[in-house]
C-alpha cells in the first residue's frame, strides 16, 4: 500500500520547457523568499520534455540541459523536486501532474522564465489567507502587462463571455487552495481559463497587480497565433462553464434558431407558389429543409447530452462546493 503524503502548508508548481538558462537563479530565489516563510513548503518544476542542448550526463543517460539544472539545483536545496514528461505535452498537462503531486495547503503557480518575481509571493499568501479567498490570479500591470489591442480586447471578451472581472487572464503567477486544484481538470490550451472555471464551480476569486520583468534567457513559447486559438478556447469555456450542466437549452436555441430559418424560408415558398402556381425557388427550398433537419439534430444532440450527464451525476453524485462555517 502506498504512504501517506506528508502534508505541507505551501507547494509552488512550475512547468518548464527549455528554460537552462533561468532555473538556477529561480532556484536560489524561491528558497530564499520561501525560507523566510517561516512554512513547510516543496518547489516542484515539471520538465515538460525539455530538449535543449548542452546534454549533460545523468545516471548513464543523456538528459537536456533544463533537467540537467533543476537536478543540480535539487542537490543544493533540498525542498526541491522534479517531474518529468516523457515528452512535451503542453502547459495543461504539466499543471495536471503538477497538481495531483501537490501536498501543500496552497499551491503557488508561476513560470520558470524568471518573469514573474519570487519575492511576490507573500503578497499572493496575504491576500488568499487574510480575504478569504480561493483563488488569487496576477495581473501583469507592467512589462508584458502593458499589452497590444488584440490582447486587451480578448481579455474584455472573455470579461463578458465567462461573467469574471479580472484584467488578465492569462497571466501564469497564481495562488489556489489545495482544494480548487485537486478538482481542476484542464487540457488543450484551458489553462489561461482557471479563474473563470473556478469562479462557474463557485469558488473566490480575487486578482492582486504583479511585476513582470523582460525574458533575460531562452525564447518565449508563444507564437503569433495562440490568440486565434484562444478564441476558440474561449467558445469551449464558454459551453463548460455555462451550459455544462444544462447542454440542452444551447442545442435548444440553436434548434430553434434554425427552425425558424427553415418555417420562414419554406412558407415564403409555398406563398409564392400558390401565387405563381409553381415553385421557382428549388434551391431556396432545399435550404429551408436543411434547417429544418439540421434543427431536429441539435435538439436530439442536446437531448442525449443531457441523458448522459444524467447517468454521470448518477454514478459519481456530484456534490456542489460548499463550506462550513
């Protein structure tokens, strides 16, 4: 049978990927903000498939140059681990694992560029334990904070989208009770979207303004792109946190949507054909029965979505998140 984890008051969880050049520094300056705790605290870095060069030699095998430093670190402090990805699997992945070996009370996340400030953390440990709150998420006020239209814009959509007033809601430096991230599941690129699911599953969430310092090593992990398919991320958080529970009644609209398209479009048809006394509009009316079938389908999909979120309350009987005072 399997120990019993020790518990710890404090975990910080940081995913790197090809970092070498930062995990030193960043070692030596969470130990000495953390020792200053006065805390029970771990630092784990999760290598997610680190492949950069030099390769140093580690047991009979060659590693990257990332795992090489974070085990050189270990040795220095004894607080710290390691958890290694067969291969890179993305942020949310590494979060996942980081969070299931998680033993502390909070766990701290943060980015291992060396962007977001150690010495901030006590601010994050305040806020949490003196308010009373669940999450605390960062809000990157300088630096990279200061950010182009685009991003502005996406994080005023997603305001309005998930019903969550913060201002950045990507920003990596945040603080959860043990609680929030043992039942947080993420894939794909959900991780910028935490806040807004821990806030729809009825947890505190609160924001606190961070430093952000410039990249000094390495090179950054995201592309021209990643607010495309943060858009798209976007429109799946926006069926998880509202209509997860409820699918129906967005099939529902759709359906009806598309009903009316297709009643609207097929009796403008069969007015015009009892005035002309034949129909001209062949194809329109081929449109109009796409709607009406491609109605039909939505409502029958939101029907079976909801028999088997039926069946899956019935199995694990959900138990909303509550607390006792």
């Amino acid at each position: 049978m399997p120990t019993a984890s020790k518990q710890l008051d404090l975990s910080v969880v940081i995913p790197v990927y090809n970092e070498r050049d930062n995990i030193a520094e960043l070692s030596q300056r969470l130990t000495k903000v953390l020792r200053g705790l006065q805390l029970s605290y771990e630092v784990l870095f999760v290598d997610d498939g680190s492949d950069d060069r030099p390769l140093d030699d580690h047991e009979g095998k060659r590693i990257s140059g990332t795992l090489a430093e974070i085990l050189k670190a270990k040795k220095l402090h004894k607080n710290i681990s390691v958890l290694t990805l067969a291969k890179n699997s993305g942020k949310s992945q590494a979060y996942i694992v980081g969070f299931d070996a998680a033993q502390g009370d909070i766990v701290i996340t943060m980015d291992g560029d060396l962007q977001d400030r150690p010495e901030q953390i006590p601010d994050f440990l305040n806020k949490i334990n003196d308010e009373n709150y669940d999450l605390v998420t960062g809000w990157k006020y300088t630096g990279k904070g200061k950010r182009k239209f685009s991003s502005r814009m996406f994080n005023w959509l997603t305001e309005k989208v998930t019903r969550l007033s913060i201002h950045d809601t990507n920003c990596p430096f945040k603080a959860y009770r043990k609680d929030v991230v043992k039942k947080m599941w993420v894939y794909g690129n959900l991780y910028r979207f935490i806040p807004a699911m821990a806030y729809w599953q009825g947890y505190r969430v609160a924001e606190i303004k961070v430093e952000n310092d410039p990249r000094r090593h390495g090179e950054t992990k995201y592309g021209p792109w990643r607010w495309m398919g943060g858009f798209i991320d976007l429109l799946t958080v926006f069926f998880l946190t509202q209509y997860i529970k409820r699918p129906l009644y967005l099939f529902s609209i759709a359906g009806t949507i598309s009903f009316m398209l297709g009643f609207v479009i097929e009796l403008y048809i069969l007015i015009d054909g009892i005035m002309k006394g034949f129909i001209s509009h062949t194809a329109l009316m081929l449109l109009g029965i796409v709607f009406i079938i491609a109605s039909i389908q939505f409502i029958s999909t939101g029907l079976l979505a909801e028999m088997i979120i039926r069946v899956r309350q019935e199995l694990q009987r959900d138990v909303p998140v509550y607390k006792k005072n």
